[in-house]
C-alpha cells in the first residue's frame, strides 16, 4: 500500500497530504488527477463523511483511499460551522465569504473559543469492513482581524494564544508538528504500524 489516492479536491489539504507524508515515500494521488469528482457529504458527522468520500475514491481508482473530513468548529455556536465549513456562507465555495461570515457572526462576542477538527480514514479497498480512523483536534480562538499569508481556510483568524500568532503565521512544518490534520495523520500511522 505504497500509492493512495486521496478523496480530496482541495488544492491545500492535497499540498499538506503531500507535505506530511513525503517522508515515508507514499505516494499520494488526488482524486482530481484521475479523473474522479468529488463524492457528496451528506451526513451531520465529520466520520460518515469522511468514510463516504474513502470509499468513493477508492472504488473510482480502485486504489486505497485516503480521506479527511475537517473543519472548525465554533464554542458560541454550538459547533458550528463543523460539517459545514467549506460552504458555511453557501455556494459556490468561497473562503473569503465563509470568513466574512464567522467574523461577522462572533462580532460582539466575548467568547471566540474554537477548535479545528479532523477525522482521517483510510479504506484499503471500497468496501473496506474495517476502515482505520483517526482523529485530532486543534484549540485556539477566532480573530476578527486576518493576520498571515499561509495555510488556508479559516487559517488566518484562527490565533494560537499560547504562540500569539494564528495558523496563516506558522511555517508548514510548524504548522504540521502542532495542527489537527498533522496529529490525526501521526495517529494514523501509529495505526498503521501497528498493521505491520
């Protein structure tokens, strides 16, 4: 299981994908590249959509499948935009418009805890009985005020209060030592090596 096609379309989650797992010498294809559309995400949990996008890639490329299911996910509203974070101000998708949003929603607010979410799952085969899940979760707080140029989505409002910078500020590699794609993706392998 040296290839995976990774059930994403998302230019920075294929780079960070690509970035992570360089070192093992995986390699990593996006759906995109063999000509596979993105699957639906129907469901009210990160896991039943991150399952549904494995399995939908995998059966298309007939490869083991990678998928992440993320999203960040607001204390004050309950949650939200969770499952719905890449098209919380509607379509088509656009990340200006879902930060304009959070922002606009949080003004006023004097709590602006949040904390990233990602479940990865990788299915060795489309119906795949025993899919291997793994999650990590990221804690900081929304600002009102975009700060850096790296990273994507809602990256630059989201600050780090223990370093004073948001996740638009890091480098890559500190990104990945500390966010929620980079410790489900370690807990991943820890699964995997357990597999032998």
């Amino acid at each position: 299981m040296k290839r995976f096609v990774l059930a994403s379309s998302n230019p920075g989650k294929v780079r960070e994908f690509r970035e992570l797992l360089a070192p093992l010498q995986l390699e990593v294809v996006p759906q995109g590249e063999l000509g596979i559309a993105d699957a639906e995400e129907p469901h009210a949990t990160f896991l039943e959509n991150a399952l549904a996008k494995a399995r939908h890639a995998s059966r298309h490329a007939r490869l083991p499948a990678l998928a992440d299911d993320s999203g960040i996910c607001v204390a004050v509203l309950d949650g939200e935009p969770g499952v719905h974070s890449a098209r919380f101000a509607g379509g088509p998708r656009s990340e200006a418009r879902n930060n304009e949003k959070l922002v606009r929603l949080l003004a006023g607010q004097p709590d602006r805890r949040a904390h990233y979410y990602c479940v990865i799952v990788l299915v060795r085969h489309a119906d795949d009985p025993e899919p291997l899940i793994a999650e990590g979760r990221w804690h900081g707080e929304v600002v009102a005020t975009p700060r850096g140029a790296g990273g994507f989505g809602y990256d630059p409002h989201f600050l780090l209060p223990d370093l004073g910078r948001t996740a638009a500020e890091l480098s890559p590699e500190e990104k990945h030592a500390v966010s929620h794609r980079g410790k489900a993706l370690r807990r991943l392998l820890a699964l995997l090596r357990e597999e032998g």
